[in-house]
C-alpha cells in the first residue's frame, strides 16, 4: 500500500550524486517510483557522471546535473556557496511533491535532504543512521546485515510502498548507438571481448601491465577480438596496455561518446573491468562480465547484479577497508593472476551469451567523441 502522502506526488525528484555506477545500481529503485506512480514525472539529480546514465533510462523524464562538495572529497571541488544557492534555485523551480535521496553505505543523505529541505519539497525520504530532526519527512533504518546496494535501493522506496516485480537494471541503448557500436567493430572472427581497465578508485584497479598480459592471453588462448576502452583521461592508460601487448586491439579511448559505448558493450560476448561503472553498464545490457574486484568494499553489495558473472579477488586481513589509494601492494588485486582471469572468461564464454552485433551491419554512422566514463 502506498503511503497516502505520497499518492498524490505528481513531480518526483531522485537524489543520487555519486557517480555512474551508482546510479545504474538505483535504477531497479527508480523504476518502482515510476511504476508505483506512473503519472508522476520523475527527474534525477546527479552528478554530471551519473547523469550519463539517467539519460538512457525511459523511466527518468528529466535529468539535473549537481556536483555536490560534500561527495567525492578527493576531487576537492573549490569552495562556491553559490553553487549550491543555484541548485536549491533550480530545485525550488521545479516545484518538486517528493524527493528521494538515494546514499551509500558511509554517505549521509542529510547535505542533500538540507537541500530539498530548503528547496520547499514537502516530502523527503531517505535511510539515516543520523537524527534528521525535520529534514525528513520518512527516516527510513536500513535492513542489518550486508545486502546488495539493489536490495537496499527498493528496501528504502518500499518503506512508502513503492514496489516493483522486475529488478533488472534498467539502461536502454538506442537503435541508433547500436548501429554507431556495431559499425565501430570488426567482423566478428572470434569472441568480441571488452577490456576496461581505468578506474577513479586506485585501490580498485588493477595493475596496468597485468590487464595487458590478460588482453594478449584472450587473442592466444581464445581466439578473441579484444576492444580497449576507456574515457578521454584514460587515453594514456589504454595506449601504454596496447603498447605493452604483444597482439593487436581496438583502441577506443575516448573515441566513443557514451552511449556508443554502452552500445559496444552491448554487442561484446565478455566485459572484464575493475569494479567501477562499466561493471554496472556490462549487468545492464546483460554482458557477462568479470570482475576484478578489489577488497575495498563488500563483493555482496556492489557486485554485478543480475548477469553471468565472476568477481575475482584474493583474500588478504584488510578487507573491507574503503580506501581510496591501497597502503600496502594492492595484494587483493596483484594476486589474480592473468591466467586466472583469462580461465574466467573461457568459462563465461562457454556458457554460451552471444553479442549483439551480428545482425546485419549498416551504413557507417558518424560515433561520437569525448565520452565521459568512469
């Protein structure tokens, strides 16, 4: 049953200012709003790389972009209090019923509560371990134990009864991306592999010259077409891996806007990643996917949702220890050897997902340039 305060909510805001991953992990959340209430029009606040994946989401009507100080602390925005006068001006325009502001574990919502808060919004729901006081109409306790960040998403938006039976994580390339996708790759002579080793999160990637030992082990032992991706900031990052490889790949770092490159990974039969945003894009589209999945956070929570996967990592004591940059030698990482990840990937492909692009191809499509992923 819906909360009655909530069924007449006809304008509904979504708070999520991390970054691309972690809004595609909200999506299933998102899709219960609108399904719950399908008259509502449902606009997301997000992060300038979170937004890159509302904009593919039929159930987002509406996309605003805030880069909020108090996330991401190492970025170290400048100080601008006008900055946040103009988002609770925006917000206040926008004449909001609701807000739901979606948090991570270790994030509180109350900065972003404050802001819809001040921005007039009457109803503002979020999980807070802290005492709100009267920034939240519904304080919502999250469930104890280690649940995926999905499970806590629809947990949090079913404490107003807003549900959905259909959990898959919702993004939705266009038949125009796919094609651009599809004319950027080669025929297919074996396996199209998507290999994307760049990360925001030190801690959580994997050494460089390993993922070019995996890319040349996937053409030697699996006969694949590797693809290299990446953001226009990982361009040096790709062309040292393809450097440092003893076989060719396709190099598309930068080279591709966005949604292009949910495209390409659409048409892959394999994505191998850190644990950042392309994991989320691969689960999305339903591309296997394996993880190279550093310690820092728990594999249970932010693992790949819904799709055949692997997540690979080496136990060590410091597990779980949320840092940015690795203390010790990244052993949670170092210690997943290229074989390993090369005899994952052989299973996953011998489960039997095929890519998408083997319809027939089209006329070539200009592809889009400066992609911002991470």
């Amino acid at each position: 049953m819906i909360d009655v305060r909530w069924q007449e909510a006809r304008r509904v805001l979504v708070v999520r200012l991390d970054n691309l991953g972690d809004v595609l992990v909200t999506t299933p959340a998102i899709h219960a709003i609108k399904r719950s209430l399908p008259e509502a029009h449902v606009t997301l606040l997000s992060s300038a790389l979170g937004a890159q994946a509302g904009r593919l989401n039929p159930d987002v009507d509406d996309v605003l972009v805030h880069e909020a100080p108090w996330m991401d602390p190492w970025r170290r925005l400048p100080q601008d209090p006008e900055r946040e006068m103009r988002a609770i001006a925006g917000l206040r325009d926008g004449r909001f019923d609701a807000a739901v502001i979606f948090s991570s574990f270790r994030q509180s919502p109350l900065p972003a509560a404050y802001l819809c808060y001040l921005a007039g919004i009457p109803l503002r729901l979020a999980a807070s371990i802290d005492g709100p006081g009267s920034l939240l109409t519904t304080r919502h306790k999250r469930p104890p134990g280690i649940m995926h960040e999905v499970e806590l998403g629809l947990d949090l938006v079913g404490a107003v009864g807003l549900e959905t039976d259909e959990l898959d994580l919702v993004l939705r390339v266009s038949g125009e991306d796919l094609r651009s996708a599809v004319d950027i790759l080669p025929p297919r002579t074996g396996p199209v592999i998507v290999v994307h080793a760049g990360c925001t999160m030190p801690a959580r990637t994997y050494p460089w010259e390993m993922f070019a030992q995996v890319a040349d082990l996937l053409v030697e032992r699996l006969n694949a077409i590797v693809v290299l991706t990446g953001s226009d900031g990982e361009r040096d990052l790709v062309s040292a891996i393809r450097e440092r490889m003893l076989y060719d790949a396709i190099d598309l770092a930068g080279a591709a806007a966005f949604p292009v490159f949910c495209g390409v990974v659409q048409c892959a039969d394999l994505v191998i990643t850190n644990n950042t945003g392309p994991m989320h894009v691969a689960a999305a589209v339903k591309t296997p996917v394996v993880a190279l999945f550093a310690l820092t956070n728990p594999p249970e929570q932010w693992g790949p949702w819904r799709v055949p996967h692997r997540q690979l990592f080496h136990d060590v004591p410091c597990r779980i220890c949320y840092s940015r940059v690795c203390p010790y030698e990244l052993e949670c990482l170092r210690y997943v050897t290229p074989n390993k990840v090369t005899a994952a990937a052989a299973e996953l492909l011998g489960e039997g997902r095929r890519g998408a692009h083997d319809y027939e191809r089209p006329e070539p499509l200009a592809v889009g340039t400066g992609g911002v992923i991470r």
